[in-house]
C-alpha cells in the first residue's frame, strides 16, 4: 500500500490511525456483531456513540453548557440558508463581511430571507486579505454578523475576530475547526462542516447559544430548526450515523495527541515551514498579506502558467497530490489540515526546493 500526501482542500486525508481503527471495527463494533454502518440510530450501542461524539467534541473545544452542540446534514451549504432562518429573527437583518466565495454564497443566500447588508469586502484584492472592521460598521440591530473565519480558497484566516459589541458573531469555521483553540463564548453561533479536519463528508456540526435558539422563521423546515434538532441530541431523524462515529474517532485523536493546543503547535510548525519557504524562494511567492495566512489553506504561485501546470504535474507523480489551485484563482494550493503529517510538508517543500533549482 502507497498512500499519498494528499493536500485537497476536502474531503481530505483524516488521521492514518483512524482510518485503522476504523477498518478493525468495520466488520463488527465493539461485541455487538455488527458494523456501525448497520446500527439502529435508536440502539443503545450508538447511542453510546454520538454521546460521547458530543461530549469529546465538547471537552476538546471547551463548549459551555449553554451552548447546544448538533449534528446534522447538508453541508456547509445548507447552514448558509439555515443561519438566517434561524436568527434573523429580531430585526430580518444581518451584517455579512464578504471574505471569499463561501462568505459571499453565505450572503446571497441570507439575501432570500431578510435584509443581509455587506458591512466590508476583500473583493478589491481578490481576497488576499481579511478587511478590518469596527462596531460602527455594523448596524445596531442587525441580528447577528457573519464571517467566513477561514477562506479555503484564497486562503486567510481571521486572526483578530471583528469588535461586534452585543451583536450575536456567528463564523463557518468549516476548514479550520479543530486546528487551533477558539474562544467558542465569542461567538453566538459556529458551524463546519466534516470533510476538512473532522470526518468523511456528509455531516455538519453546529454549536449555538442556547438561548439564540427556538424562534426560527415560520418558514423553516423541521429539519433545519436548530432548536429541534438541539432538543432531540442531533437524532430527530435518522442521523448521519457512520461520519458521526468516524468524528468520534477524530475527536479521540485529537485527544490523544494532547488537545487542541498540541495539534495546534504542530499546525504551526507545519505551516512555518511552508510559508518560510515562499518566503525566501525566488520562484514561488505566497498570495495572501502574512497577517492574515491561514494555517490551513496555503495558495501559492509562480509567474508562469505553463511552469505551475509543470508543478503540479510533477508533484503528483511524486506522491504529492491535489495540489492545484481552486479553478476560480488557478496556480497552487496546499491544503494542510491537521491530519497531514509534519513529513508531508516537508516533502513538499523540498519538491519544491528541487524543482526550483531544475526549472530555474
Ligand atoms: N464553507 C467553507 C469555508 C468551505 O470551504 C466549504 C466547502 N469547501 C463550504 C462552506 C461548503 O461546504 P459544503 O460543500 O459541505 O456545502
């Protein structure tokens, strides 16, 4: 067997040892002669499973008990639609910081149900960078303001959260939860989606202010009313049991390799090194402005087309794979979630460093 290092934006690579323990307890679970994938959502066995999803997920990201946690389906996608069916309940309004595609889709969606107002964009640069906002850019009664905490495409992160005063923050923080500690009371609503950081594609977790909940739009459908998935523990309906039980495993990992801070750290390391390298090489540069890097979404370019298109190609038949650009911004990306080995990155660099000195 010849795994990659694979450096998609998502689905992505999840944790070898994982993947392992998966495989051990595919054919039958514990003692119960079955496989999670064949369980009753309804069986004490599972649900042993998505409690203890929840109460790792809990621990590992320091969720307090007034806070609901759920686990629900639709992707990312859908929570663009549901984050405003749910809130903007006061006023029908919301304040939107456009930061890239997945926060200007978020926008355009909220559009069809209230009044969403963009407070600031990045657009001008071609979102290189993460715009700086104060209280006064927002309106004293929007419901809530929305940010796109980390932009998998053009690759930056908030690193200093907008100053939103009494109004609820809510952020997807789909490809970057898990990878360094947040401050959750800061928010009023977070949501990401799995196939980055946390599981197979196929389930979303939401985590609320509690007391934000429970007056949703007359037009929401049952499904996507945060307050009755919260009430039922995330199994109103059937769940999306196997990636459930697959986040639990990560969350274990996650455990295991010291939290959250520890995993943080070597996202750090790994992250250094890469920027390190754009930094100093003459054929690569990084895209984005350095205070606003992701540590996650690394895009990168070199002046030519023709030589990108060589990198990738190259870089492929070396064990290093999707390492293309998304197609709205062309040259490279590397996605290096928490489950990429510090290895994989070095690997990368010095293909880098090689093909660098070949192609000079
Ligand atoms: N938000 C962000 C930050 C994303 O990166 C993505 C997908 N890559 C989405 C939302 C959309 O997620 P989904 O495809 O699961 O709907």
């Amino acid at each position: 067997m010849a795994r990659v290092f694979n450096f998609s934006a998502g689905p992505s690579m999840l944790p070898l040892s994982v993947l392992k323990q998966a495989q051990a307890e595919l054919l039958e679970y514990g003692s119960t002669g079955q496989s999670v994938m064949e369980m009753s959502h309804r069986s004490k066995a599972y649900q042993q499973i998505i409690e203890t999803a929840e109460a790792d997920l809990r621990e590992i990201m320091g969720i307090p008990d007034t806070y609901d946690v759920i686990f629900t389906q639709g992707g990312g996608f859908t929570q663009f639609a549901a984050v405003p069916m749910n809130l903007m309940n006061k006023n029908r309004k919301a304040d939107y910081i456009i930061t890239g595609q997945w926060a200007k889709k978020a926008f355009e969606e909220a559009g069809k149900y209230g009044d969403a107002r963009a407070a600031a964009s990045s657009a001008d640069k071609t979102f290189t960078y993460i715009p700086k906002t104060c209280r006064s850019d927002f309106r004293d009664d929007a419901d809530y303001v929305y940010i796109c905490m980390n932009n998998t495409i053009y690759g930056t992160k908030y690193n200093v959260l907008p100053d939103t005063g009494d109004i609820p923050l809510v952020a997807d923080i789909s490809s970057c939860m898990l990878s360094e500690p947040l401050d959750v009371t800061r928010f009023g609503l977070l949501f990401g989606g799995a196939q980055k950081n946390v599981a197979p594609a196929g389930v979303v977790m939401v985590i609320a202010r509690r007391d934000l909940l429970g007056n949703a739009m007359d037009i929401t459908p049952t499904m996507l009313d945060y307050k009755i998935q919260a009430d039922a523990h995330s199994l109103f309906n059937t769940p999306p049991c196997y990636n459930i039980y697959m986040a639990g495993l990560v969350f274990k990992w996650i455990k295991d390799q010291g939290g959250v801070q520890a995993v943080y750290e070597n996202n750090l390391k790994k992250a250094d090194l890469l920027y390190g390298f754009l930094d100093n090489s003459k054929m690569f540069r990084g895209t984005v402005v350095k205070e606003d890097r992701s540590l996650m979404n690394v895009p990168f370019v070199t002046d030519s087309d023709e030589l990108n298109k060589k990198f990738v190609a190259e870089a492929e038949a070396a064990g290093l794979v999707n390492l293309k650009g998304h197609r709205t911004v062309g040259g490279m990306r590397a996605s290096i979630y928490n489950a990429m080995p510090y290895e994989g990155v070095k690997s990368l660099v010095e293909f880098m460093d090689k093909f660098e000195k070949e192609n000079a």
